[in-house]
C-alpha cells in the first residue's frame, strides 16, 4: 500500500473503512503496485512477484501441493507473494476419480479456498493426460464408445465441479512427441485425434467462461514440437473448437533457454489465443554455485521479459516456488536447484532478477482511461 493510501486510512473512521476499502481496492491494484515499485523505501511495503506482474495486467504464480500446506513457513510465502496458483497434482484424473463414477475434490477444494481467501487467480491442471491416472482406467481394454463416454463424464463432472473458480483450464496436456507427431496415448489409440476437440467441447460446456489450453514441455521456443502445436491450434480455430490458449510448461535448463522464446510466444498470440507460461522452473547440475545462480538468474529474467513483451502473454506459474518442494530432483537424475526460493525458503539471485525485470520492463498494460 503506498504512503498516501496509509495516510488517507489514518485520515478515515473505522466504520468509513470498509466501504472505503470496497472503493479503493478495485480502483487498480496496477497502480498500487506501480507505486510500490517507485518508491520501493521509506516504509512502504516491499512489493511482492504478484502485485509487481499485476501493474503488467498480468498474473505471477506458484504450483503447490496438498502434502506441503502443513509448513506454516513455506504456505506464508505462497501466500503473500504470488498472485495465481496451481494445485500441482490434487485435480489430476488417479486423485478425482479414484474409481469409476466417485469424485474426490476435497484436496483441490481445499487449495481453491485457500487461493480464493488471498485473492489468487487458480489455473485447473489437468483433464486428459496419459500420467497419474487411475488403475481402473488404465487396466480396462475400453470400445472408442465406452472410453468417450468415461472421458465426457469425467471432464462434464471435474469442469462442472470447479465452474466459476478456474481462470483457465489445462484441458489436455502433453499430446505432442519431440517430432511434432501425436503421442501414442490410450486417448489417440483409442479415440483417434478427434479427442483433443471433443474434450475442450465439453469442457466449454461445463463452464463456458474458463479460459481452455492445451499445455506442452519442450514447446517454448520454436522447433518441430512447437511447430505441431502451432498447426494443431491454428486447425481447431479453424473448427471452431473452443480453444483459448497455448501453455509453454517451460520446464528448462540454466544456460539452454531457447533464444526464440519471446518470437514463438508472438506467433501463438498471432493465432489469436492467450499464451500462459505454466510450470516454470530451470533446473541445473547440482551442486549451486555463485555461477549457476548467476546463470539462472538471467534466464528466470529472460523467460519472464519475454511474456511481459507480449500482450497476450497473460501470466507466469512457477512449477512450485522452492527447491523444497520441486519435482525436478526426483525426476532429473543429479539435476536440482531449479527454483527461485532454496531449501530453506531463501531468496536465491532468481528472485531479484524477475523482481527487477517486472519493475523495470517498459511494456506496461494500458491504464483504465487510457488508450
Ligand atoms: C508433476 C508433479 O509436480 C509431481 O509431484 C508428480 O509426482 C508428477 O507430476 N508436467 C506436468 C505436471 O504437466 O503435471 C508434472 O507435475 C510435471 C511435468
């Protein structure tokens, strides 16, 4: 909050607060968090990854996790510092539809709860992928009928369950190999490509206002891969599939951030659909050194700038925000680190350097009442 809106506080009753608050607060948390980034000092407080995104019309988040809520140190941050969440792993189809027909949306109902009570924006991952999902589904040897009406009940039931509550969906997620061909997963055996717009036809059914994407690793920059979900996107709209937007997982290595980043981002929004950096992290060999951070820290600020250079770019999700909590050493074999927070819940040199590009980069949203 910046010091005139401290001293107009002072200056107000208790009672006049509230409504004064119901005035003031929606005026533009844009320009109370452009204030904070002027005058960072003299007792105003720090501005925080969120608010600072926010002054860009764009939004700064963070993954989390059921398992990790009971770390009061570690749900303190998530909270105050990013504007958008995503549940990681609880909206996945093995955790909301354990066995056939029964729904589990306590975990994920928890999250939204605890996002919707600090104002935090909340991307839905994810309906149709090919990993975490149950055994009953897996282990059945289903008609193309029998497993169309299993994925329409499933995403008519999840979608329906959160209407209202998710930003935007991550409707199908990985659906492209390296080559740019389709993934052989039991969807496209067995229901050919066609279920990519079937499921995002049902998903606008149950909450037509959400935002629908379809989310790719190793799509961030331009390639085969990219060059695939380029053709895929640009046929759907041609369809008149509801599709909205592209997610760049951006699951990336220090020192390897495609230098094509912000130009692929510009073609997906040429298609004319929003494009959402999803599942940020950017692991390195472990151990850290000063060097690394170094190298980090400039591709975090790389990665970020590239969105803000982009209207349609509309936010950042960072695939947890600490080394604490990050899926990348389970996965990655002697690879770590990838975070901008460390073990500890510290600040690494990644932190400054999105702060300062978030602060600093020109292309600043259009106020309201400007053109
Ligand atoms: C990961 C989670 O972070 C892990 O906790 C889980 O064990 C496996 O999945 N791409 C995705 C995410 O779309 O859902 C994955 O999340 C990371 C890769």
């Amino acid at each position: 909050m910046s010091r005139s809106h401290l001293r107009h506080r002072r200056m107000i009753g208790t009672l006049a607060m509230a409504a004064a608050a119901a005035i003031l607060v929606p005026l533009s948390t844009a320009n109370v968090a452009a204030a904070d980034t002027a005058r960072p000092s003299h007792g105003a407080p720090a501005s925080t990854l969120g608010r600072l995104a926010a002054a860009h019309g764009k939004y700064f988040g963070s993954a989390t996790d059921s398992p990790e809520l009971s770390d009061a140190a570690y749900v303190s941050i998530l909270n105050s510092e990013f504007g958008q969440i995503t549940p990681g792993n609880d909206m996945k189809w093995a955790y909301t539809e354990p066995a056939q027909g029964q729904f589990v949306f306590a975990k994920a109902d928890n999250i939204l709860a605890m996002a919707r009570a600090h104002g935090q924006s909340v991307r839905g991952h994810t309906l149709v992928w090919h990993n975490q999902l149950p055994d009953w589904l897996t282990s059945t040897a289903w008609t193309a009928p029998q497993l169309d009406a299993v994925l329409k009940n499933h995403i008519t039931t999840e979608v329906g369950h959160f209407r209202g509550e998710v930003r935007a969906w991550d409707v199908v997620n990985e659906p492209l190999n390296e080559d740019g061909t389709y993934r052989q997963t039991m969807w496209y055996e067995t229901l050919g490509a066609g279920y990519i717009a079937k499921a995002l036809t049902w998903a606008h059914a149950a909450d037509p206002a959400a935002k629908l994407y379809i989310n790719d690793y190793n799509i961030d920059g331009l390639g085969a891969k990219s060059d695939a979900m380029y053709n895929l996107v640009a046929s759907l709209k041609a369809q008149g599939v509801p599709i909205d937007g592209v997610g760049l997982q951006a699951h990336l290595i220090v020192g390897q951030v495609p230098s094509t980043i912000q130009k692929n981002i510009q073609r997906f929004a040429a298609l004319g659909v929003e494009v959402a950096i999803t599942e940020l992290d950017i692991r390195m060999d472990l151990p850290r050194d000063a060097a690394k951070d170094a190298q980090q820290a400039a591709d975090f600020s790389t990665v970020v700038g590239a969105c803000l250079a982009v209207r349609t770019c509309v936010g950042i999700t960072i695939w947890d925000y600490t080394d604490k909590y990050s899926w990348v050493p389970s996965v990655f074999t002697g690879q770590g680190a990838a975070l901008p927070y460390d073990e500890n819940l510290a600040k690494k040199p990644a932190y400054a350097a999105i702060a300062a590009v978030l602060s600093t980069h020109r292309t600043l949203a259009p106020r309201p009442g400007r053109s």
